[in-house]
C-alpha cells in the first residue's frame, strides 16, 4: 500500500487469466508477465528508498533492476518523481517530466513509472508510495478506486473515452482533488500498447523506445483514416467508443502539492457480453490488493 515499501510475494493469476480477449491467451500471458514484473520492481526499489536518495538514482535503481532480468527495450525508460512533483508542481514542458536531483525525505511521497518491454510484450505502470507515512497520499490513494470501477463500468458501457474522460475528471472535482493527468501531453488518460518486435539494438529517442514509438505512430495513421486515436484524451479526436485492444490507463489524482495514480493494463474486446467486453489484464496488483486489505478492516 502507499506508504508501506515492503514488497509483497503474492502472485496469483487475475481472474480473468484464461480469457483471450480477441487475442491468442498466450499474448495475454505475456502482457500480464511483464506488468507483474514491472510492479516487483516498483515494490523492490520502493523497499531500498532512504533519505536522500535522487529521482536520478531511482530511475537508474529501476532500469538496472530489470535489465539485470532480462530488460532490453521500453516504451519509455523509468521515472521517479519526488514530493509536489507528484503533482507535477508547475510542469510546463516535456522536459519536466524527466528526473531530477529532487532528493528524497521522510514521509515524501514518491511515484515510480517505467513501461518496459519484455520478450516483445509491453507494459506502462505506475506506482504510487511514501518514504514513511504521508496520510495525504493515503487518502488519494483509497479515493482511486473508484476510479478505476468508473472506467471500468463506463467502458463497457461503449462510452466515447472523451466522455469517459469528462466522467471521471467530474469524480475527481467531487472529491476534492485535481486532475493531474492532464498535464501529460496531450492530456491523456491512457494509451494503447501493443507487441514490440524484439531487436539486438533497441534504441531510444527523448526516452522513448524507437520501436514503440513507431507502433504508436502506427496506429496513429491507421486509427485517423478509421476515426479513432491510440491517445485517450479530453479532445475531440478521442470522441469514439473505446477500440479493441490493450489500453494502459492512468488516472493521476493531485491535492496540495501530493500526487498518486495508478497504472495498468485495461483489456477492450468486440464481445457483446459485457463482461467479456472490456477488463482490468490483473486484479493482482499492489494498489488492487491495497483496496482489498482496507476492504477488510473496514
């Protein structure tokens, strides 16, 4: 849970582990792989973060912990964001967005992002902590759940994901806080991943990965002579239903210079049954199981 570094061992498949989504289970499989392993890394840097450690050197703490387990490309290379940068305090520019020598201090609260690729799967995850208790952060991050219910419901609703947008920005003004999410570029929510071809040499440009990158633009073109966007924002060139595929969604809530989201995989399918058409890749992730533990306290 936020706050608490101690890395947790469970690992259990989700419940829809058997379900192929309009895809080949094993693409799932895959998918479902690297996002775990991305949040064990999360869990084993958050457990070694101690004052005065940098955004730089957690960064690095995350590309060294995966390339030592196999790691050779990414979507984006990690991130690490340190007290009101949660919030992203006054970013402006892309540029901001990029670790600093921000360095760590009791009951700071911190984010871990990173979106490796894994055996041509990828993933993009997101992970919210503190360095001690930080009530603030806490609170936030109870309060995502029912973010990620809203989303969920509204989805399988066949939504447009502008509306779905506007819906949960709407959530986040009833419950005080601010939506942070909207100063990524282009405001989004989420975008879509998919397969990366595995390459010797994976090259990355302005911390992207060059092959994702080229997927992404990709299904950019392909989506505009369609009428959708591989981008979910509040702009109206997100003002269609959600596509089939794979969507890793961010909801990034703020309050007072302290900032937590989450981020996973959101699983779109053509199915008619509502269940089947659009789920949550894992319901065995930190921030799930959070929820659970204060489900039962309650």
């Amino acid at each position: 849970m936020a706050g608490d570094t101690r890395q947790r061992t469970a690992r259990h498949p989700g419940r829809h582990s058997g379900r192929s989504a309009g895809r080949h289970s094993a693409d799932l499989s895959g998918f479902r792989e690297v996002q775990r392993l991305s949040y064990e890394c999360a869990e084993a840097v958050a457990a070694q973060l101690r004052p005065g450690v940098t955004e730089r050197e957690a960064a690095r703490m995350q590309r060294e912990w995966l390339r030592d387990r196999g790691v050779r490309d990414w979507f984006h290379l990690p991130f690490a964001w340190f007290g009101d940068r949660t919030a992203f305090a006054n970013f402006r520019i892309p540029l901001q967005f990029f670790p600093t020598n921000r360095r760590l201090e009791p009951g700071m609260p911190f984010i871990l992002d990173m979106a490796p690729v894994y055996k041509g799967f990828s993933a993009d995850i997101g992970y919210s902590g503190s360095l001690g208790l930080n009530p603030v952060q806490d609170r936030l991050m109870s309060d995502l759940r029912a973010h990620r219910t809203l989303i969920l419901e509204q989805v399988r609703e066949r939504r447009s994901l502008r509306e779905i947008y506007e819906d949960v920005e709407r959530l986040m003004n009833r419950q005080g806080y601010a939506n942070r999410h909207r100063a990524y570029p282009f405001g989004v929510i989420a975008h879509k991943i998919d397969r990366v071809k595995e390459r010797r040499w994976s090259p990355t440009a302005f911390g992207f990965g060059t092959q994702s990158l080229k997927g992404l633009a990709s299904d950019a073109l392909h989506g505009h002579r369609e009428g959708w966007s591989p981008l979910w924002s509040p702009y109206h060139f997100s003002d269609h239903p959600p596509q089939p595929g794979l969507w890793a969604v961010e909801p990034h809530l703020g309050f007072r210079g302290t900032g937590a989201k989450f981020e996973e995989i959101l699983v779109v399918t053509d199915s008619r049954d509502p269940e089947e058409s659009a789920f949550w890749l894992d319901d065995d992730l930190p921030h799930v199981r959070r929820w659970a533990e204060e489900e039962k306290a309650a």
